[in-house]
C-alpha cells in the first residue's frame, strides 16, 4: 500500500520541527504568557481554553506558585489532547481499512488505463462519466491520504511535547485545532461514504408487520414499534405512529411509523427484513419456548412533490373498503381505507389512517411510489417501467436479526455477525452498533461488488 | 356574507312537478328561518377549557377501550353489528378532536415515564367524553355526529342532527365535475346548482374546482342543513363563491330558468319500506328527509330530471346519485321517455368505486 502521503507529511513535519527549534531557543524558565503573545489579542477569551490559562497566569505571572498551577492545568489539558489523538488515529485507521484502499488504487489504475485508451474518446457520453466517476475515486483517496497527513502531524506535535520539559500553547493549539478539523472531516466522509443513497438524508416511515402465530407475533411486532419508536426519539427525530392495528388479546397486528428528520431513512433503511424472537411465550401457561417473527418494512418518507415519478393510471388497481351493502345513503361507516397495488409489479401499500377516502388515496400513492422508488434502486433500475416484478415478490425478504430472549440472551444480526448479550438496551431503543455494523457491511459489499463490475 | 333567503313560497312554472315534490306541504304550517339557527360547534373547534389530570383521561381511554372491545360479543344481529376495529380507530380520532395536547400522551402510555399527574387540556369535560362515547356505542349515534365533523375528501365538514352526513361514494361527484371542467373551460364561468346540498359538501367541493370565477347556488328545504351549510362555506372562505338558498329543489332557484351549466344533487333516493331496516346509525339518527325517497326511491330524482330539463342551458351537465343497480336505470329510461325525450344527451351511469351502478350524468340538448 504505497501512497503519496509522504511529500505533505515531510512538508509538515519540516515547519513543526522549525518551531521546535525555535522552542528550543527560548529560556526554560520564562513565564507562559510571552509565548502566547503572537496569538492575536481578540481571540484570547473564546478560542481554547488555554487561551483562559495565559490570562491567569498574566494577572499573576510573578507567583511561582500560580505558575505551577498553571502547568497543572496545561498538562490536564495536554492529556485530553493526547486521549483524542489516540481517539482519532483509530478512527483514520478504521476508515482506511474499510475504504478498501488497494481496491480504490486499482480501480484508479484501471480507469486512468481506460482514459489513455486511443479509442476513449469515440463515444463521448461514456467517456465523461468515466472521468467524473476517476475524480470521484481521486477525490476520495485524496481526502483519506489528508486524514492520515492531520492525524500524523497531531501525533507528532504529542511526541514532541512529551519529550520537551515544558509545553508550547501555541503548538498545542494547533494540534487541538487539527484534530477538531479532522473529526469534522471525518464525520462527513463517513456520512457521504455510509449515506450516500438518493433518499438516505429523509426521513422514514417504517411499517411493522406481526408475523403468522398470533399473540406472540402480535406482542412482538409491538416490541419491535416500541424499539424504533424509542431508537428515533434518542437521535432526536420525530417520531409519529401514523397507523396502528391493534391485535385481539395483545400486541398489534400492524403499525405505521414515521420518523422526521435527516438521514432518517438512511440509518433506518437496513433494518428491512423479518426479525426473529425467541422466548418463553407470556401467553402460553407452560410458559414454553416459543419462535415468532415480524416484518419490518421501510420507505423514505418523501414529501409529495419530490416523488417526481407518474405511473400510468392503467397500472394501479386502486381499491377502496366496502362499506358494505347498498352502500351510499344506506350505509354510515368511517371505513375510508384504500388499497393501490401498481398492477405490473404486484407491489401494494394500503392506507387507513386518515379520515377521508381521498387523503387516503393521495397518502398511500405517494407511499407507493416511494417504495417503488426504492426497489428500482435496488435493482439499479433507471425507471419505473424496468423493475422486475418477480424479484419483488418475497415480502419482507430475507431474516436479518435474531433476538434471543431465552435459555440465554442475545441479540444477532444475520448479515454482519455483530451481536450484544444487553437485549434490553437494544429492546429500549440502542441500535446504532446494528445501525453502524450494518451501513458499513453495506458499503464494503457494495465497494466489492464496484471492483468486480 | 350569505344570502340566505327565507323559505319563499312561489308559484313558479315548476309547481306543475309539485306532485313529485314531497316536502313542500311539510313547510306550510310554521315559517322556519335558518336564520335564527345557531349550528353546533364541532368539538376541534371548541376552546380548550377543560384541564385534566392524565391518569383520569387514561382511566377514560380504558374504560372507552374496554367498551369498544365488547360490542363484538352483545351483538346478535349480525347483519348490524358495530366493528371494534373501526371503533377503536374512531376512539383515536375522538382523542385528536378533543385533546390540545399531543393524543399520543394518552394512546401510548407505556411510552411515558410519567405517573398521569400532569394535567392535559381538553375541549369537552370528562364527563362529555364519558357521554359522548356511550352515546356512540349504546345510542348508536353516528360517529360524525358525536365529534361534529367529517372528513370529506381533503374537506372537515361541521355535521350536526338534522345533517346527512356526506358519504365516500359522494366524493366522486366532485371528481367527475373537476375532470369535466378541466377538460372544458366553458363550464367554469356559468352557474351551478347543488340541491338538497345538507352539508354543503359538494358545493364547496365543486366550487373548490371550479376557481375564483365559479358560482354555486346550493339549496335546501331543511333550515338546519342551510345553517350548517352556510357555516362550511363560511370557514372555506366560499362566501364570494356560494350561496346557500333555503327552500324545496328548484324553487329558490326562480329567474335562472335555462341558465344552469351545471346541476348536482344527492337527494333521498332510499326506498320508504328499507328505511326501518337501515343501519342504527343511519335509521336511528340521520334525517328521514334525507334519506327517505318515497315508494320506489325515485320520488325527487324524478322531479329533479324533470328540473334538469327546465334549468340547464343547452350544453349544461348534470350528475344525480342513486341509490344503484335497478334505480340508476330507471332514471335513465325516464329521462329517455316520452315527458322529456329530446332534452339529453350522452346519458350514462357511473358505478362507485364498489362497482355500484351509482350515478346517472348527462348533458342537456
């Protein structure tokens, strides 16, 4: 794994080493103020709390004892430093090691080779996303040859202060302000490398389905509704149970989650699939071991005039409840639900929470269309027109979690392999270690499957 | 403002039909004016003064819960039975109506880590609540009623006794007037007529799709219904649009012989010998002159394709609900036969979105 990290790296290291030498230069026993000075004088109150530091040691900088406190405080401040250093390298370490960075060379390589070809230029189109997707990857090695440059130099200025008898603020600084910087950084290519689905950054709506087994399927896809009901109010979503089908003794037979806020649907969107419960049935006197499951389906929530996509009107099959009867006049029943299944698909939504047969219709067009949207993105169709509709039959797909509530706990996910034995706190909301497992077991698939093509 | 005109009495070109007019003698003995009328206010609208304590409005909730949970059992009728499911849903509408708060306070507890000290603030009275939902369940009162309000199409009507309360199947009235008028401009600019319009729904529907040129005279013989209708158009902002007219059919509608572009009604269609049989909530609390179209039905659907003939200009569209099958037929080999051969064209009937053969349109010759 050769990069070109160097040249920067050496750039750098050559200006820490010229302060270093200018560090040398000053008397060891010369108050901390002087050497703060060059710091202009208006940042001094909000900047950094070393900022804070130097002025008390300027109010009494001729005490000997208050510049030991001082020194105190510094190295208090140093050790966090050091801590989020540590932090921040395994972080740049991690990215690194995910970002597939022999893949991301190779590819490299391979476009820059297709680039040079003589008859590249023949079909121009083809030529121009060849190029735009080698910047893509180029700005991407870039950027992750610049973490491991920040985190470097971060390390650098630690090492050179734990060897030094005393400490440069100024310095200090600098590695303070880098690793703030870098965590920045760090933050939103996670985000655009995790999240970068057309729907990732809208909300959701999540639609929980009890599986066949009656009560305990019931009970359970409650659970699971309280689970993301809790999960979206710890990220501080909205979260609004639009829909809910109660079960005859407990539990529910369906409910309809929506959760408001960015990157809703792209955190949330894995956890499409039946989860599997396995416990002692609370409804069964022998208390037996019991198997249930509960379909979790998700859709971006997508506000009406984003889903920008029309559907022939031969192709829905919209279907509203009967009252029943003669119907009209005869009947008096607030049953306004409707079903719409895009008929070459097979795909259906139904929707029963609002109060009026038209706000239904409008309400489950829009939730057709976005979970067309999203099959079409799965199956990297460009429309509509070319899903397929056999692929779409399965339901809720595949099983993807497992919850074990007894003769042990644990809580498995199927596709990543990542596991907890804490089922209540999972139960109360804590997901993201699933969320997080997840989006980058995605992405490396995804990455592998890029190389492949 | 509205106009709404007092119950006038003419003795028009149309008091020929009177024979097909039932209602008209009904009115003769005291002169109702819709004026002095004052419609209820429907329970979202109602000013939040009741403050609760949490864990009482769960104790209701239970208690309304529990008994919308039993009616499955006590029921023996089984063509007439309420459904829990669609009970507890209108339970949670009832929750949303009533409540300032969040409803979800109330519909997941077990979400909240309070112990129901806090108080929340209501539009009704605890007491209400309890009445309102025995009412709805032992009364059979129409939910609509109890709230005060229906959603219809992407409407909130105001719905009161007295008011029949507009139904799903209607919704599409409005769509075949919207599909017309979009298709040809011609029908924006004249007036139309909505009659026996109850609750004002499909005039305020059509006005709504007609934009700020439309005219809609919407009329009816029930002093009650005008009141509750004037007060939609009111909160739809509709006043410059609509005017609701108190009297029988046509009558209000004197001087405008032959100038109608447009004409809808959903009038009492249901045959006199069905209506003891009907559904609780209908029979028992909607109101007969709504509901009750005579021997066969037809009674004022007939009088209203006679109208049709006198009031549509040439040109003019008309769309009349029916009560299906057999009836829709009938209007239309009416309108075929000897009286009023040679004044449509183009007659069809239109199911519902059940497959009822439900609506007879057409256009005057």
């Amino acid at each position: 794994m050769v990069l070109t990290v160097l040249g920067p790296l050496a750039g750098r290291s050559f200006a820490i080493t010229g302060k270093h030498k200018l560090l040398l230069l000053r008397p060891t026993n010369l108050p901390l103020l002087r050497l703060s000075l060059p710091l202009p004088p208006p940042q001094f109150s909000s900047s950094s709390s070393f900022v804070s530091v130097v002025f008390a040691a300027q109010e009494s900088n001729l005490s000997v004892s208050n510049e030991n406190e001082t020194s105190e405080w510094l190295m208090q401040d140093f050790y966090t430093l050091r801590k989020d250093v540590e932090i921040a390298s395994a972080r740049v370490e991690e990215i690194r090691a995910s970002a597939g960075l022999e893949q991301l060379e190779q590819e490299i390589a391979n476009l820059e080779s297709k680039a040079t070809d003589t008859s590249f230029w023949d079909d121009r189109t083809k030529a121009q996303e060849t190029l735009s997707a080698l910047n893509d990857l180029k700005d991407r090695m870039r950027l992750l040859s610049e973490f491991k440059t920040m985190v470097e130099d971060a390390e650098t200025i630690v090492k050179l202060t734990e060897e030094m008898d005393s400490t440069d603020v100024s310095l200090l600084e600098e590695a303070m302000g880098i690793i703030k910087e870098l965590n920045k950084s760090l933050d939103r290519f996670e985000l655009t490398q995790l999240l970068s689905g057309p729907y990732d950054k809208e909300g959701a709506v999540v639609y929980i389905t009890a599986g066949a087994g009656g009560t305990d399927a019931q009970d359970w896809a409650d659970m699971l509704l309280r689970m993301y009901m809790r999960w979206g109010e710890k990220q501080r979503y909205k979260t609004k149970v639009v829909e809910m089908s109660n079960g005859e003794e407990a539990g529910i037979k369906s409910a309809t989650l929506e959760i408001e806020g960015r990157y809703a649907y792209g955190y949330i969107s894995g956890e499409k699939g039946t989860h599997r419960i396995v416990r002692q049935s609370p409804f069964n006197s022998k208390g037996l071991r019991q198997t249930s499951f509960s379909g979790v389906e998700v859709m971006p929530l997508l506000p009406e005039e984003a889903v920008g996509i029309e559907i022939p009107e031969e192709d829905l099959d919209i279907s509203f409840t009967r009252a029943g009867g003669k119907g009209g006049q005869n009947v008096n029943k607030v049953e306004t639900a409707v079903r719409i299944t895009h008929i070459p698909t097979g795909v259906a939504v139904r929707c029963t929470e609002e109060r009026s047969q038209l706000a239904n219709k409008t309400r489950a067009l829009i939730r057709l269309k976005a979970k067309l949207l999203v099959i079409a993105e799965e199956q990297r169709a460009t429309e509509i027109k070319e899903i397929r509709g056999d692929a779409v039959k399965a339901e809720w797909g595949q099983q993807i979690r497992n919850y074990v509530f007894h003769p042990y706990k644990l809580v498995k996910d199927v596709r990543t392999g990542h596991e907890t034995s804490d089922i209540t706190s999972v139960m109360d909301g804590d997901l993201d270690p699933f969320i997080k497992a997840y989006l980058k077991h995605k992405y490396t698939l995804a990455m592998a499957s890029a190389v492949t093509n | 403002m509205i106009r709404i005109f007092p119950s006038l009495r003419f003795t028009s070109l149309l008091s020929a039909a009177k024979p097909l007019c039932s209602y008209s003698p009904a009115k003769s003995s005291t002169e109702t004016n819709s004026l002095s009328i004052t419609p209820k206010t429907p329970l979202f609208l109602r000013t939040p003064s009741h403050a609760t304590s949490l864990s009482e409005v769960w104790k209701w909730h239970d208690w309304a819960k529990d008994l919308a949970s039993s009616v499955e059992e006590s029921s023996t009728n089984s063509e007439d039975v309420l459904d829990s499911v669609i009970l507890h849903r209108e339970l949670k509408w009832l929750i949303e109506d009533s409540i300032v708060d969040d409803p979800l306070v109330i519909l997941h507890r077990s979400e909240i880590a309070d112990n129901g000290e806090k108080n929340v603030k209501l539009r009704a009275s605890l007491e209400e609540l309890y009445d309102l939902w025995r009412q709805r369940i032992e009364k059979r009162r129409p939910f609509q009623y109890v709230v005060g309000c229906e959603y219809w199409r992407d409407l909130v009507l105001c719905v009161e006794e007295g008011v029949l309360i507009p139904r799903p199947e209607t919704e599409l009235i409005v769509d075949m007037v919207e599909e017309l008028v979009t298709r040809d401009e011609w029908f924006k600019k004249g007036f139309w007529a909505d009659l026996g319009t109850g609750s004002g729904a499909i005039a305020i529907g059509i006005a709504k799709v007609l934009g700020s040129r439309g005219r809609v005279i919407a009329t009816d013989l029930s002093p009650v219904a005008v009141a509750v209708a004037g007060k939609n158009v009111q909160r739809y902002g509709l006043e410059g649009m609509i005017e609701v007219r108190e009297g029988s059919w046509f009558e209000p509608l004197k001087g405008l012989e032959g100038k109608l572009v447009g004409l809808v009604s959903n009038p009492p269609y249901i045959p006199s010998d069905d209506i003891p049989g009907l559904q609780a909530e209908v029979g028992k609390h909607e109101p007969k002159l709504a509901l009750d179209g005579g021997i066969d039905g037809t009674d004022s659907l007939l009088h209203l394709c006679y109208g049709a003939s006198q009031m549509l200009q040439r040109g003019g569209f008309f769309v009349f609900e029916t009560n299906g099958e057999k009836q829709s037929k009938m209007i239309v080999d009416y309108m075929m036969s000897n009286d009023l051969k040679d004044c449509f064209s183009d007659l069809k009937i239109v199911s519902d979105f059940a497959g009822i053969n439900r609506f007879v349109t057409g256009f005057r010759l």
